[in-house]
C-alpha cells in the first residue's frame, strides 16, 4: 500500500465507485492522485473494529493492475525483484519488491502465476505509472505487458469475509490464503485472491470497471459487511505490522533495512540456484549476510522495527528516536493509537545498536521525552501476514 501523493493542482481522479461513497456519506481525501473515501459516518474507530470482527468492504481501486503475458514473463519479472518469479506455481500469488540500481525499492506489489505464461500484477496507486514504464522499459521486449485501466478493486476483509463470499460465490472458501482464481460473484465474473493488507482473512477482487458498484452494493447488502475507508486500512495495516509504501519503505530503503528478509526466497540469495541477477544484488544480498551479525553495524547500518509507548501517548509518524543519552538513533515512520492493540505503537527505523526486541529508547514528542520499547511485530494476533 503507498502513501498519499502530494496536493497538486491536477483534478483528482474518481474511481468507480466514487458515487457510491458519496451516496453512503464517505468523507472524501486525496490519496494518491484519486478522491478516496478516509471514513463514513460510523467512524474510523469502528471501521477498524468492525473488520477485525465482521467484513469490512474496501474500495481499493485506485491500485493498479496489469498482466505480463508470455513464455518468458516469470523469467523477465524475476530480473527486476530479489523473489522467486519463476518457481511460483499456476494459481498461487506472492509478494514482490521492485529495486533500483542501489537496492532500494521502487514498489512493493502482489503477483499471481494464472498459468499458460500470464503473470496479474497490482502495483501500489501512487507508484503504477512509474511502474509501468519501469517494467516496460526493462522486460517489455521479452513479454506482452497488458495495463488494465479497465478494471476495479474490491477488499473484503475480516473473520466472516469468506463465509459471506462463499453465498455468493459458492466454492471461494476453499482458496487458501495467497491463490485464487477466476469466479463468478452473484452472476458478475471476477478474478479473487485470497489475501489483503489487514491482518485478517480476506479477498481482494478483481473486476470490470462497469460492474464494480453492483459487486460492491450485493457485497454491502450482506449483514456482516460495513464500508471502510483509507484511515480504518491504515490503523489495521500497521496492527498487522504491514509497511506503506511512500512513508514505511522507499528508494532510500533496502528490503534488508525494511526487515523483508521473508519476501526474499533462498534460490535468489548467496548460494541459491538464481542468486543474485536483480537490481541492487550487490548491496543487497552483503546486507544479508550482515543482519546475522550483531557486531557489523557497517554493511546494515538501521533496521526496521516495531515500537510501542510506554506512557499512553501516541508517537505520529516523523518523530525523532533517541537513546537515553540524547543521541538520535531514528525517527518514526507509521504510529497511532492502536484501536484492537489499545496502546500507542509505531514503527520506524533504528540504529542495528538498539533493534534489538526489548530494547528501551525514547520518542521525542513536542519537545519532551516518551519512553518505548522494541517490539516484535504483529502488534495484534494476525490470521494471515501478506508475503
């Protein structure tokens, strides 16, 4: 998920479900170059709530998606990312890191193997045109790359999302988390994943443009399913210890400093059948070898981590970390009060000294010192961890 883009005089975009939004008395914001709804009227704090005990419905489709099709797409994408493009099987999605030349990340993003040579990818709003014309650049002379302008995105997340999809799409519920597949919901076609980005269970749905407010209305008809907006995706996304990207992670950050050594499989690393061969190898793959050294705070000199309040005061994203001593070691990049987690948390990036899970330091807020602590992340019992 990417951060907002900056205010700009060009009239933002609507997606297809902007009238219904406005209809149901949406707050309206400017998220990633598109009017988005942040909350409706039962409130950020309920939102949250709701999708972490019923199914919360997401409009999502400021994203972007597109298809890579032919016999070499897997090989030509695996040249972009430090992931296992090509061993993924038909029918299964994983995430993915797109890097630079220095190993920063240009986007993270979901990919999903549909079998017969097509890869379906979605991209981050803010980052899908300088996406598009990275990955046309670099591997367009060796695939089909397809954008899909036409197309809308659905999320519907939480414990009763899959119960309430399978009445209306008898079969779904026996995707597991990270597969899917093209289905046919209330007579409208899609194409669903099971996955999101809240910590819950969930699906995210594919579908054309002209058919998404009649999915969403037959979604929304179901009894356990209330709109949610940007804000109640962010507070369970940062539950979830899930990184945004534009604010979490950026160009400036490798996935080693971003703690996303998870996302990249052994064939890809030293040693493995396809090390190396992405943008940033280099670089990347010697922070690997130093994260497993507590003592080498040259090669990987930050990390980051997960951080809860030790007073009730929330510490918002762009505060100053410091030691004991005064030193600065860091600043802040997401925090809140968490709603399901009921104390202030935060995540950030930390000197390699002071990553380690327990470890105290202090955010510096309006002027005066708040005691916190290294945590691990989830911040809240997850059902299921994007990757």
């Amino acid at each position: 998920m990417a951060a907002a883009s900056a205010a700009s005089d060009t009239p933002l975009q609507k997606t297809p479900l902007y009238d219904l939004h406005v209809e149901l008395g949406a707050r309206m914001v400017p998220f990633a170059s598109y009017a988005m709804p942040v909350q409706y009227p039962a409130g950020l704090m309920a939102e949250h709530r709701h999708t972490r005990t019923a199914a919360g419905l997401f409009d999502i489709s400021h994203m972007g998606q597109l298809r890579l099709v032919g016999p070499d797409a897997a090989a030509a994408l695996e040249t972009l990312m430090p992931v296992d493009v090509i061993d993924l099987a038909p029918g299964k999605q994983r995430y993915g890191l797109l890097l630079n030349d220095a190993g920063g990340i240009l986007d993270d993003l979901m990919f999903f193997n549909e079998g017969h040579g097509s890869l379906f990818v979605i991209v981050n709003g803010a980052c899908k045109v300088a996406d598009l014309a990275h990955i046309q650049a670099h591997i367009g002379a060796r695939c089909d790359v397809q954008p899909m302008p036409d197309h809308a995105l659905l999320a519907l997340q939480g414990p009763q999302a899959a119960a309430t999809l399978a009445r209306l799409s008898p079969g779904v519920e026996r995707f597991v988390f990270m597969t899917g597949g093209a289905v046919q919901i209330g007579g409208i076609p899609a194409f669903v994943t099971r996955s999101g980005y809240t910590g819950e269970d969930g699906f995210e749905i594919s579908v054309k443009a002209g058919d998404a407010e009649a999915l969403a209305r037959l979604l929304l008809a179901q009894p356990e399913v209330q709109p949610v907006g940007l804000g109640a995706r962010n507070s369970l996304r940062l539950e979830a210890g899930l990184c945004l990207y534009g604010q979490d992670i950026d160009e400036t950050t490798t996935p080693v400093e971003a703690a996303l050594n998870w996302a990249m499989q052994k064939v890809r690393r030293a040693g493995g059948a396809r090390a190396g061969g992405f943008p940033g190898a280099g670089k990347v793959l010697a922070q690997l070898a130093a994260a497993g050294d507590l003592d080498d705070h040259t090669t990987l000199t930050r990390k980051r981590v997960g951080l809860v309040a030790l007073e009730r005061i929330p510490v918002r994203d762009g505060t100053l970390l410091e030691s004991f001593e005064g030193q600065a070691i860091g600043q802040v990049t997401s925090g809140l009060l968490g709603p399901t987690a009921d104390r202030p948390i935060a995540m950030g990036y930390v000197a390699m000294a002071f990553s380690a899970p327990g470890t105290r330091l202090q955010a510096i807020v309006r002027g005066k010192p708040v005691p916190m602590e290294v945590t691990a992340m989830p911040f809240v019992p997850t059902r299921y961890f994007r990757g």
